[in-house]
C-alpha cells in the first residue's frame, strides 16, 4: 500500500542536522511514495524547490499564501509561470483566502488569488487553495475564474462547510483532508467527507502542523498521512489499501506533470 502527502511544508524541517533527511526517510517507510512541498513565499521559492530537487520522490509548488499577500513583492502572471518551468514544479499555490487570521488586506489577498488563478489557467497546472473563514469568498472567485477558462484544482486541508466543499465540486476541483478529520470536535467534516465522490478525494497533512490522532499536539510529518487515509478509509467503509490506491490514482490525475515512484 502507498500513499500521496500532496500538502506539506519540507522547508520547515532542519537540513543541517539530518532532520529533513530522517522525516523524508520516515514517510518512505510508512509506504508515502511521493511528497508534495509547497510554495508559500515566492522569495523563498528557490528553497522550496532545492528540496524538491534533492529528493526523487518530492515534488513542489510555486505560490504565495494568503498571509503573505502584503508582505511578498508583486508577482504577475508572466513571472509564476516561467517558474513552473522547472521540472519539478507541478502546480500553483498555496494562495487563496483567509480571513479568519487577516494578516494581509483582504482586497490585496483576493487580488494575489486572481493573479494566481490566472498563472494557473496559463500553465495549464492545478491551483493549491486555502481557505480559512471566506468560505463564500473563496467560492465565488473560484467560480469567477473557472468561468473564464479551464482551471483545475484542489482545496487543501478543507475543514469547512458544505458551501465550498459544494462549489469546489461544481467546478471539478478536488478536496484534500488532513488531520483535522481525525479531531474530536470534526463531526461535521467527517459527515461531509463521506459524502464527496471517491474520484475527488486526497489526502494530506500540511506538515509540521495539524498531527492526526494519536499524534494530536505533536509536530507532524508526512509519515502521518497513513493515520488520515486509514481513519478516512473506515468513515467510509473501504479497506485502507482501497482508499489508498483511490487518492493515489487521483492525485496523478490531477497532477500530470507528477511521476509514480519506480520500483526500489
């Protein structure tokens, strides 16, 4: 059985002592045969993508998270899309909305969010969105930029509502869960995530934050994508090899220029 970690953040783990060696080789032998780091800042991005480079099996994205959209310079269409050149960079985000936390002007995080929807459309590769507390915000500039071409995509770590787990749908994109399914208090969101298609789900674990259970409150790592997929596996009434083959195959759908790992 293997599985996908298509959202963490390997730039966040130590280099210098082994420490990003340890937890890459750590996800290995808990069958994660492929690892997505994701671009948050586009002035870091050359991190970001030194790690993908070292590792085979690791992939990367080029984007600015919401958080970021005052602090990070200007970034337009042209220059997203001369990034995604590279090999190894194989979408666009994370952007999107959060206004749960507003540490950018909303108007400059919606504005950095069009920019990005329209590299991706550009590039012709999937768009990473986040979403905290601009639900309906986030669906209806999604619906804008589907509207004006093709866009595909995914939201990632949804732990929502209905109303964008809704429109993600209508629009084609896919919706990755995290750990967060695993938590007490996630009633709801296990009631939503046995209700979208088998075809339209991945799994995740936004690494170092939000461990599953039984490792809540610790720092988490893409090894732990395993206690996701199986919890999601049994709110759904699927053996954990089924579900995993499912996000597996998904995630390669949705992320053309991504390779399965070869035989060891």
């Amino acid at each position: 059985m293997t599985l996908v970690d298509s959202h963490c953040h390997l730039d966040y783990y130590k280099e210098e002592d082994g420490e990003l060696d340890a937890v890459v080789a750590r996800a290995r032998s808990a069958g994660v045969a492929t690892m997505v780091t994701i671009g948050t800042r586009v002035s870091e991005f050359d991190r970001v993508r030194a790690i993908a480079e070292r590792y085979d099996d690791v992939y990367c994205t080029v984007g600015i998270h919401p958080h970021e959209a005052a602090s990070e310079p200007d970034v337009g269409v042209e220059r997203l899309v001369e990034l995604t050149r590279h090999p190894k960079v194989i979408g666009i985000g994370e952007t999107g909305l959060d206004f749960y936390y507003d540490h950018s002007p909303r108007d400059r995080q919606v504005e950095v969010f069009r920019t990005h929807i329209a590299a991706a459309r550009a590039a012709g590769l999937p768009l990473i969105v986040h979403s905290r507390g601009a639900d309906a915000e986030t669906a209806e500039v999604l619906q804008s930029g589907a509207g004006a071409g093709t866009l595909s995509g995914l939201i990632h770590c949804f732990s929502t509502t209905r109303q964008l787990s809704d429109k993600a749908l209508e629009i084609g994109f896919l919706i990755s869960l995290s750990g967060i399914l695993t938590f007490k208090n996630a009633a709801e969101l296990r009631d939503i995530a046995q209700e979208i298609p088998i075809d339209r789900l991945l799994v995740e674990t936004d690494a170092p934050y939000l461990a599953p259970v039984p490792h809540r409150g610790k720092r988490n790592e893409p090894a732990f994508v395993a206690h996701t997929a199986n919890h999601l596996a049994e709110l759904r009434g699927m053996a954990a090899a089924e579900l995993a083959a499912a996000t597996t195959a998904n995630f390669f759908r949705l992320f053309t220029k991504a390779r399965p790992a070869g035989p060891a």
